[in-house]
C-alpha cells in the first residue's frame, strides 16, 4: 500500500465507511501505536541532542593539560 492508498483508507476508518477487514487492519495497527507508546514510558530516558552537543562541547574545551581527576579506590571511599 502506499502513501495516498494508506490516506484514503485512514479517510474511510474517520468516516466509519471502511471495510469490516479493513476496519480490523486499522485497529491492528493503532494496537501496535499503543504497544510502541507503553513500551517507550518504561525506557530510560535519553539524553536530548542539546546535552549530548554540550558534553561534546565540554571534551573538546577542556585543556588538554589539565589531569584526569584521580581514581578514589573503594577502601578509600568516606562512608
């Protein structure tokens, strides 16, 4: 199916003039939105284009002659 055939039968679902199959292949499909929308609340979120830009910013501003900060071993940690 392609872009206008896809419209035209979105069309039909809104009008409530579809196909009875036609009607359960538009349902099928708003199943598999919802699925995808439950499946992206439980991720992790992701870092926005604007953090990672800025961290990119960040490593390449930082002098080169400054150290890295030390490694605190774990017997060496304040509880």
């Amino acid at each position: 199916m392609n872009r206008k055939g896809f419209l035209e039968l979105l069309q039909r679902y809104t009008d409530g003039t579809c196909s009875p199959k036609e009607r359960q292949m538009m349902d099928y499909w708003y199943d598999l939105l919802n699925q995808e929308d439950d499946r992206m609340e439980n991720r992790p979120p992701e870092p926005t284009q604007e953090e990672m830009i800025w961290t990119k910013i960040q490593l390449r501003i930082r002098p080169k002659t400054e150290p890295d900060p030390p490694l605190q071993e774990w017997w060496q940690q304040d509880s």
